[in-house]
C-alpha cells in the first residue's frame, strides 16, 4: 500500500526535495491561552490553566515543520518585548528567523477555554501599524532570498497600514523567480492573492463563500465553490473542513480527504498545520494528494492537544494511517 511506502521516502533535503520553506507571518501574536471550569459571561473566570506560545499562522507552519523534521525561516514584522518573546520562543524551538523590527510591540491574542473544551472565545489584537518603508525593508529581503525551487508559505492576517494587495506582490516575485507561492488568507487580501496565480490557496468553507458567495452547506457547493476560486487564478485548491478533512480541487480532479477521530481538545491552529504537513509533503516529493494525507494527520494531531501545541511526529504518523482520500 501506497501509505506504506510513505516512510522510505527520501529524507528532507535530499536532491529529490525543495531547496528551502520560508514562511511569511505579517501580523504575528504571542498566543496566550486560560482554562476555566466553564465558560460565563458577565462574571470573573478563574484560570485552573494557563499556557504561552509563539503565534501567527506561518509561525504555526514553522512549529509543524520543525515537529516533522524539517527546517524553515520565519519571516514577518515583529515589535517590542512581546516580539522579543516571539523570536525567543522560536529560536527555542530551533526555528530561524528574519525580522523586520517595527515601533511599537506586537500583538497578544487571548483565548478562553472551558475544562470540557466544548466551548471557547478567541480575541485577537490588530497589531502595530506597519509604515511603507518597514514594508519595503521586507520586500528586499524576500527578493533576496527568492530562488528557483523555494516553498513560501503566506499566511495570516494583515496588519495596520498594509495594503490587502500585499500577499499578490510577494506571490509575483516569488514564483518569478521560480519557487512555488502558498497561500492562507481571508477577505481582500485572498482576492487579490488569487489572481496573483499561487500554486495552492487553502480557504477554509467559509472563506470559500464568502470569496465567490456560493453555499458551501454540501459537498457539491464545496466543489463549485473550489472551481470558481481557481477561476480567480490559483492552480490548486485546498478547502479546509475542519473536523470532516478537506476538499482538494487539482486539475480537473476533487478529492475529498476524511480526517481521523480523534478526541478533539482545541482546534485552534489546526488549519495550520494541515498546511505545514501539506508542505512537508510536497517537500518531499510527494503529489497534492498524498502530500494533503499529511496535512490532514498533522491537522488532526494539532486539534487533539491541549494549548496551542502542535502533533509530534510519532502523532502524525500514527493518525495519517486512518486518513482516508477518495474521489470527490
């Protein structure tokens, strides 16, 4: 069997794979997380728990890879203590980075979980406002670090002061120069990523609609809307189902990929590192489908955990036996 074969691939770095993975997090976050016997309002919560991590969605990404074995470099904005502690905890976990040092001090974003985690509430911060010569400081360093076979994951939200055109203009110099483009977004900044022409964008369903205001409530929307998002410019579609997997949209072919079970604990993050999987897996040397097999066990991994924590290795192997991937 095909899954079986999966662990006599070449190792990461091996001539068959991709030069290097960057991941570009511009409005990144130092995630803090409380537990509470039960989730009230209009009261004072009592934390039993509590628990820090280095946020944003492409630093989610690095988390995964560096879970897998592989190496990335973080790229984002950062600023102030908060972004000290960002680049600390990172380069603690062995993952590098290339700031660019804004005024200012980066976001903290709260989440308030319930004991059963059957409920949560998330808030978020905007992030300081980024002026256009920090921007055009980033932009530099990604020319310079672009080359021919180069994965570059784009992920997260915007913050202040930059333009939702922003994620279109590093695709188009990116894949210029040859490397593959991956992108994470929502809203505007989605839109005009897509018609930059990224190899993979990964909506999740909501996003899906609320990009082409198509109903995504069954799998037929799903596969309509994944169509006309390709139309926009992308070459491959990824939908992210939460618990139910992910919809895949390459060629002319949908597949569907049905997660594992697994008791979930807190999905937060899990989008994301069903999009570090996917990128071990293409690093690899491994096709969309197979490499989404990985995405989807490192998904299910994240979502298993308490905090922000991501799927060890010895976790995503185990739960990528029992993904299965059909024909939509």
């Amino acid at each position: 069997m095909l899954i079986d074969k999966l662990w006599e691939l070449p190792a990461c770095g091996s001539e068959l794979s991709y030069r290097m993975i960057y991941t570009v997090t511009l409005n990144p976050a130092v995630d803090r997380e409380l537990t509470v016997p039960v989730l009230e309002f209009d009261t004072v919560l009592r934390a039993t728990q509590w628990q820090v991590d280095c946020g944003g969605k492409g630093f989610n990404v690095s988390r995964m890879l560096k879970a897998l074995g592989t190496a990335s470099l973080a790229l984002g904005f950062a600023g102030g203590r908060s972004g000290e502690m960002l680049q600390d905890g990172l380069h603690a976990l062995g993952i590098a980075t290339d700031f660019v040092w804004v005024p200012g001090e980066t976001r903290t974003n709260v989440s308030v979980v319930s004991q059963n985690h059957d409920h949560y509430l998330k808030a978020n911060e905007p992030g300081p406002t980024i002026s256009p010569e920090k921007q055009q400081e980033l932009a530099g360093k990604i020319r310079s670090l672009a080359k021919t076979g180069d994965l570059w994951v784009l992920a997260g939200s915007l913050p202040p002061g930059v333009a939702p055109t922003i994620y279109a203009e590093i695709i188009a110099v990116v894949q210029r120069r040859g490397a593959m483009a991956i992108l994470d977004t929502s809203g505007s900044a989605l839109q005009h990523g897509c018609e930059a022409g990224p190899y993979l964008v990964k909506p999740n369903a909501n996003e899906a609609h609320r990009l082409t205001g198509l109903p995504v409530d069954n799998q037929a929307g799903i596969i309509a809307a994944a169509a006309a998002v390709r139309k926009l410019g992308p070459a491959n579609i990824v939908v992210s189902l939460g618990r139910a997997g992910a919809l895949l949209l390459e060629d002319q072919q949908a597949w569907v990929a049905h997660s594992p079970k697994i008791e979930e604990h807190n999905p937060i993050g899990a989008g994301d590192s069903l999009v570090g999987g996917l990128v071990w897996g293409l690093q690899a040397g491994l096709g969309l489908k197979e490499a989404l097999r990985w995405g989807i066990a490192c998904g299910a991994a994240t979502a298993s955990l308490n905090g922000t924590a991501v799927g060890t290795r010895a976790l995503v192997e185990s739960l990528a036996k029992h993904v299965e991937i059909r024909p939509a």
